[in-house]
C-alpha cells in the first residue's frame, strides 16, 4: 500500500504554484504589468521548475537560461526600447523580478546583475557610444556582464577598496581583486570599480580576454547554488580609456546601481516568499495526522495567516515604492527599508514553511529549503541587513553611525 506521504512526495514534483493576491493588488496594476507577470510566470513554469533543483543539487548554473531571460525581457525592462530594452515602468521591473524570484534567487540574480549592475551603470554612466556598442548586445544575451564592487578585505565598506588604476597614455592599467562576484566565471564583460591615481572611484568596462584579466569560479557555495560565482583578478590589465564610464566619479556611482538592484530584491523576495506559503498551504491541505489535515490545527493555521499577513504587508510596500520610483521619488534610505524587510520577511517565512512540511521540508521534493537557503545570501548581498538598518537608523536620526 503507498503511504500518504509518498502521494504527497509524487505530486510534489510538478509546480503547482497558484496566485495569491490577499489584499486585491491587482487592481492597482496595468495591463502591461499583467501581462509581463504572466509571461514570466509561465517562462518559470515551464523553464525554471522541471529543472532547477537538480541544478542546485549540482551547484550548477542553468547558462542556457540567460537566453530565455533575454527573450522574455528579464533584462533592464524598464531601461528604454531604443538599446533593446523593454521600456517598461518600474513597477513592472519589479513584478519581473519577483516571478524569477519564485523560480529561484539565482534565476533572479542571473537577471538583476545584467540588468541594474551591468546595463544600468553603462546606460546611466556610459557614452552613447558605449550605450550603443553593448546595450542591445547585453539586453539579447548576447552578451553576459558581470559588478565588481567587493574585495576580499572590502564588503560592507566598498569606499576603502585598493583595486585601482593608473594612467598609461591611452589606457588605464588596473590592478586589484574582486570577490564574490555573480556571473563571473561566465561574463563577457565586468563593469568594475577602481580608484584613479587621485584616490577617486571610477567605472570602466573590462572584456573579457584582456590579458592579464582572469575569473574564476568560488566552489561550495550551500547558498544560490544555481548561480555561478567568482573572483575578478586584475594584473597589469591595459583597459582602454574608451572603456571608462566618463559620466559619473565616487562612490555614489556602484551605490547609485545598487539602488536600482536593491528595489529589484525587495519585490524579488516577495516571489520567494510566495512559493514557500503556495507549498506549505497546499501541504497543509494534504498532508493528514492525527486524522484530519494538518492546516486544520491552529497552530498551522496561525503559521499559514502570519505568512500571508507579512507577505500581503511586503506587497504593498514594494507597490508603494515602485510607484515612488515612477515618479523618481523612490529614495535609498526607502529602497534599504524595503529591500531588509521583505527579505527578512521570506526568509521567516521559509524557515516557517519548512516547519510546516516537516521532514520532508529538508528535502528537494519541495522548494522550501533551497528558497531558505538562498535567502541567506540575499539578505546579505547588495548590502547586508545590518547595513540597511543603519541606512534607515541614519536617515531618521540623522546621525552617521559608520563614520
Ligand atoms: P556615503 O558617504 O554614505 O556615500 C557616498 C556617496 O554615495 C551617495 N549614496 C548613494 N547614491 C545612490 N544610491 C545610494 N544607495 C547611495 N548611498 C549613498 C552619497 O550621497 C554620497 O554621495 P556624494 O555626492 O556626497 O559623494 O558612503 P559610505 O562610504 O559612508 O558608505 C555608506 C554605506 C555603508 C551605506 C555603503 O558603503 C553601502 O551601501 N555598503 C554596502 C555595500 C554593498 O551593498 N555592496 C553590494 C555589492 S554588489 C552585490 O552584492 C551584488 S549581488 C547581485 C546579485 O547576484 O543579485
Ligand atoms: P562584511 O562586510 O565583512 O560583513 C560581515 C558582518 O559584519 C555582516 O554581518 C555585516 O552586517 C557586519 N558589519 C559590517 N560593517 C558593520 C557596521 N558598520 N556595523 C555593524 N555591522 C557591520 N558583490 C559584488 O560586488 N558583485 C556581485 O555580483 C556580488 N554577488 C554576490 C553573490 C553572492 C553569492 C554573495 C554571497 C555575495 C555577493 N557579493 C557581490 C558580495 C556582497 O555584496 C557582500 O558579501 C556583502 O556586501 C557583505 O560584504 P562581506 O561579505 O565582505 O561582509
């Protein structure tokens, strides 16, 4: 006779995933931005779900997604049409994000990273020249980017970083390692920060191929193992000048991207979030003990409401700050409120689901764990969630707490 758990375990394996839109949200989006989360979800459905637990099992990278995502838009969509991009707002960035996000944070990762790290600084910094040369190229997937901002001895603090540059009549001789670098073993090209012979932080495009450029891979990763990671290591690199990003200086260059990436977590997380409630809910609704369903007891349930309270909070966070960004009133101290609190939010809710799943939340049969885990790293990169915090600290004291 087949156990109760094994019937759970069999239809399991499909993704099952079913919408969830407590407060009506919806009403508050467009056609378009309807129609891009439809498009995305069934991208995931039928690209990312049969696959992608077997590639986390293998700690391998699904590179031959980065096309599908440039087919669907995932990347800079609210970047303009004319370089190949979608032209859409920036409430439909985010609903983009969030769908990847339900897939995987490294599916989401591999799109965030060329759109708001890779695409953004060139469109936003770059010469029309350069906007011309690799936008379109980067928005196809015909070219993969990669950030530089972090060292080995420079997380939290980027502003002390030593990789740097040295004029070289028509070229900049860059020195210097990055570390933790998404895409890089796999990148065609790096936007990298590095300070000029003035102490000032500059970005510049390095190809890959540059001699004396090389990437690679950081193994045993037990977080975002779908997603490729590596070091930059720079030798005497030769970067032609026409390869310096001419229009911004300092710090506020990587942070300025970092907000763009930022506000594509804080949706990016709620996705996570919601795939981890649809499977404990569904598995609530299934799984019998003590002869009657488990979401029948009130502890369950206390689980089940926290959940999709918190998470129905996150959305309505997230859409107030897209329509802020609309509107280029989006702030970053707001962007590292939202980014640390839905963040924080799914992975509470990961943690809880797993309860909910008992021993078989361990497992890959549900998505519950590797979305903890991934979690992990997400409430760290792009600025970890003690970072944030003091973000907001300073921003409603007033008062600098890093200096
Ligand atoms: P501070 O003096 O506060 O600021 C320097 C200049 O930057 C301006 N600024 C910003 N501009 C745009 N957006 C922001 N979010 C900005 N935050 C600050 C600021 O106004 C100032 O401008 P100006 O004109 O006066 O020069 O700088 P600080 O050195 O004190 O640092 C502050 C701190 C700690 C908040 C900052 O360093 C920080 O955010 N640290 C965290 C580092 C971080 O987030 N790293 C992320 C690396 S990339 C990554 O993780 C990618 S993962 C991708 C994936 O796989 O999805
Ligand atoms: P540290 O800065 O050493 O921090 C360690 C701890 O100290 C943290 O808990 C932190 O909150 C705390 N801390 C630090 N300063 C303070 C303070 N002033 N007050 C209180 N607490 C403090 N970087 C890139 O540039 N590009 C990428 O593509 C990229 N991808 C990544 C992918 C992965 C999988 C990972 C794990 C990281 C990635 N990062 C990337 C790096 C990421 O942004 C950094 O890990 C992050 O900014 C934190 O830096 P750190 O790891 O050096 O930690």
């Amino acid at each position: 006779m087949q156990s109760n758990t094994s019937n759970i375990q069999k239809s399991a394996r499909e993704d099952r995933y079913q919408h969830h839109d407590y407060y009506g949200i919806d009403e508050l989006l467009s056609e378009e931005h309807l129609l891009a989360r439809e498009a995305t979800r069934q991208w995931v459905k039928s690209e990312v779900s049969p696959i992608i637990e077997a590639y986390a099992d293998r700690a391998e990278c699904p590179t031959h997604l980065f096309k599908g995502l440039a087919e669907i838009g995932a990347y800079g969509p609210s970047l303009p049409a004319k370089y190949g991009c979608g032209g859409m707002d920036e409430i439909a960035y985010g609903i983009i994000m969030s769908e990847l996000e339900r897939g995987d944070s490294g599916i989401r990762s591999m799109a965030s990273v060329q759109g708001s790290l890779v695409m953004y600084p060139i469109y936003k910094y770059g010469s029309e020249e350069q906007r011309m040369k690799y936008l379109p190229k980067l928005a196809s997937g015909e070219l993969i980017g990669c950030f530089g901002l972090t060292e080995p001895d420079y997380g939290s603090n980027p502003s002390d970083m030593i990789t740097n540059i040295k004029d070289d009549g028509d070229a900049y001789i860059l020195n210097g390692a990055k570390m933790w670098i998404t895409n890089s073993p796999v990148a065609d090209i790096a936007v990298v920060w590095a300070k000029d012979e003035a102490g000032i932080i500059r970005g510049l495009i390095v190809e890959r191929g540059m001699k004396g450029f090389t990437a690679p891979e950081i193994h045993g990763k037990w977080s975002l193992r779908a997603s490729i990671t590596g070091e930059l290591v720079f030798e005497d690199v030769r970067v032609p000048k026409s390869n310096l990003l001419p229009n911004v200086q300092g710090l506020k260059g990587p942070l300025g991207c970092l907000s763009k990436a930022r506000y594509g977590i804080a949706w990016g997380a709620i996705g996570a979030a919601l795939d981890c409630y649809d499977s404990a809910l569904r598995y609530s609704q299934e799984r019998i003990q003590f002869g009657k369903p488990i979401g029948g007891f009130q502890l369950t349930q206390k689980k089940l409401a926290e959940m999709i309270t918190e998470i129905t909070k996150a959305q309505l966070l997230a859409w107030r700050l897209g329509t802020l960004a609309n509107n280029g009133k989006a702030t970053p101290a707001q962007i590292s409120m939202a980014k640390r609190n839905n963040v924080h939010m799914a992975l509470e809710i990961a943690r809880e689901a797993r309860q909910i799943h008992g021993g078989m939340g361990i497992t890959n049969e549900y998505p519950v764990m590797r979305h903890m885990m991934n979690l992990e790293t997400v409430l760290t990169y792009e600025g970890t969630h003690d970072i944030h915090l003091l973000i907001t600290g300073m921003d409603v004291t007033g008062f600098n707490a890093f200096k």
